[in-house]
C-alpha cells in the first residue's frame, strides 16, 4: 500500500508542478519583453535554480487551487 500511495503522490505533484509552470509562464507574459526574451528569462531561472523553481512551481501549482494567481484584478474606488 505505501508503495501504491507513493505513486499517487508522485503523479499529483507532477500535475501541480505543470499548473506551476502554467502560472509562471503567464507571469511572464505579462512582462514588457519579447517572446524570445520571455523564453530565455524561464530558460535561464530554471536553469540557474532548478530545484528551487520545481517546489515552488508545484507549491504554486497546489494553491492555485484556493489562491487564482491568474486572475485579473482591477481595483475600483466606489464599489
């Protein structure tokens, strides 16, 4: 059974990890860069901190689920 479980947990984390690196990419689409610029800076910050970006990614990833790090926020004076 721990082995079973195990592998649920590996293949959850990997689903999270892909919603992670879905909100990192439109984070960075959001920055005033070219699409070759935009691909280089991910390329370049997983790269230089890989294993920090993949627990932080799948971390994102998870609280997306409460937290919708892609939603757009407009801020009204009057409600």
């Amino acid at each position: 059974m721990a082995t079973i479980g195990f592998n649920i947990l590996l293949v959850t984390l990997g689903i999270y990890l892909f919603q992670g690196l879905a909100i990192a990419g439109f984070w960075v689409r959001r920055l005033p860069l070219p699409v070759g610029g935009q691909w280089l800076l991910l390329m370049l910050v997983f790269l230089l901190a890989g294993p920090v970006c993949v627990v932080v990614c799948t971390t994102a990833g998870l609280f997306d689920l409460w937290i919708d790090f892609r939603r757009q926020r407009r801020r009204t004076l009057v409600p």
